[in-house]
C-alpha cells in the first residue's frame, strides 16, 4: 500500500462528531472492472487474479476469500474491494478486451449500523431500500442527498456506502444530521 501511505480521508476531521452508529471504515483497495461476462477467457483470467467469481445478477455482490468481494454496477461493470493491493489483474486481463482501473483513492467507504440505520438512509435516498426489495447481499447505485453513491447491505441493520470523495464530507454531515431523531 506504499502509493497509499499519505493518503488522507476526506472526513478525517469530521469522525469525533459521528454517532455510534456511523463509522469511516478503513482505506481499501478498490478496482473498477470492465468486461464481456459471456467471455470464458474474460471470467477465468479474473477469478485467476482475484479467486472471486463474478455476479451476474443485477445488484448482487459476490465474496470471495480474504474479504475480497465484487460489486455487480451494470452487465459489464463491477467494483472489486479488497483489504489487499490486487496486483496480479492487470497482467492476467492483458490480452483480453476488458479495462481494470485503480480508484481506491476515488471513494470513502461508510458504515451505518443500527436499528435506526434504514430510516436514516430512507430520508436520505429516493431508493426503495425495503427490507423485503434490498435484501443482505445486495448493491445499488443510487443518490445520497443529491451526491453519487453506493449502498451495499452487509447485514439486516448494517449498509456500507461508498461515497465520491469530493462529496464525502457534505454525505457525512448529511447522515449525521439524519440521526439526530435517532440519537444513534
């Protein structure tokens, strides 16, 4: 992670102000990943590089091992979040038609957690987030108060939300006054 170790968050000076409920989860590597998933070649070379089999279902995330997971964003499109630097992907996607881009420094990655958490999120997105329509496991591309983000359901009361990092402190200030009715 050494092209990473001055990296600062953008909502660093914002975190003693949190709730309990509202965490900045640590820095992650994250890979934005384009191909042809009917390309044997394609999906072999990733699961190759990563050990994760890509979802095809629309909004579903996939896991693999290490606390890698993929993040289906379109039929062609998913984010690859790994604790771990993912350095083998470029090389086995090389003579494939396919893209494998580096945003790690691009987004935060908040954690909402709670029994008040899917409240908090209705008033912030126009997303229906119903526990019967977003289930665990799942991801959407939606928006947070006007800004970009993704919301993936870890659990039945906890969301990580992947934030653009020029927007990321107005989503946090946003979601910290969405608690205040909650006290969380």
């Amino acid at each position: 992670m050494a092209k990473f170790d001055n990296w600062r968050s953008p909502v660093a000076h914002l975190s003693e102000g949190f709730p309990s409920s509202l965490t900045e989860l640590p820095f992650t590597h994250q890979i934005n990943l384009r191909g042809d998933i009917t390309d044997k070649a394609f999906k072999t070379a990733v699961k190759k590089a990563t050990g994760l089999v890509l979802p095809v279902i629309p909004n579903e995330v996939g896991m693999g091992k290490d606390n890698i997971k993929a993040l289906w964003l379109s039929p062609n499109e998913w984010l690859i979040v790994s604790d771990h630097e993912i350095t083998d992907i470029r090389d086995s996607l090389a003579e494939i038609h396919s893209a494998a881009t580096d945003v790690s420094a691009n987004r935060i990655i908040l954690g909402l957690s709670g029994p008040d958490a899917l409240e908090v999120l209705m008033k912030s997105c126009e997303m229906d987030l119903d526990p019967n329509v977003f289930k665990t496991g799942q991801v959407v591309q939606t928006l947070i108060a006007k800004s970009q983000a993704i919301i993936e359901k870890v659990s039945d009361d906890t969301y990580h939300i992947y934030v653009r990092n020029s927007f990321a402190a107005y989503v946090c200030e946003w979601l910290v006054d969405a608690h205040v009715e909650y006290r969380m």
